[in-house]
C-alpha cells in the first residue's frame, strides 16, 4: 500500500513536471526532500503538499502543481516570525 502511494505520488510529479515544460516542478520535487529545519513535507496525497511543524501541527497547504521550494521556505519563515 506504501509503496502505490509513493509510485502515485512520483508519478503525479512527473505528469507535472511535463505540463509545466519548465525547471519549476522539479524545484518543487527537491523540496519534498529538504523540508525546512524542524518542518516536514507530508506527501501521502499527490495532489497536495501539506507543511508541518515538528509536532505534526498543519502551517500550510500547497497545490503540488503550484508549490515550490521557494513558496515552503518562505511559508516556513513566516511561521517561524508569527511564533
């Protein structure tokens, strides 16, 4: 069952990636690997990039057609201002 969520969730990635025709998804893609310090990337639904904090705690939601590491880090930095 991991393994198909993880396959779909490649797979969107590069149906995204395609209809882009540019650079940007795969910006995005390395994010979901190098999350923030203390933030990770929840990806278990292809088509919606979760942040959290440490705890589990949701700061944002991101479109994976629209999310790059850029708009993580910066809703990350955000996040870290407000608290």
């Amino acid at each position: 069952m991991v393994d198909n969520i993880y396959s779909r969730r490649d797979e969107a990635w590069q149906r995204i990636q395609e209809q882009r025709g540019r650079e940007d998804g795969e910006d995005a893609a390395a994010a979901i690997g190098s999350a923030p310090s203390g933030y990770r990337l929840n990806t278990c639904d292809p088509e919606v990039l979760l942040l959290l904090r440490a705890d589990g705690t949701r700061v944002a939601a991101f479109s994976a057609r629209g999310a790059t590491a850029t708009s993580i880090r910066n809703a990350a930095e955000d996040d870290r201002g407000a608290n």
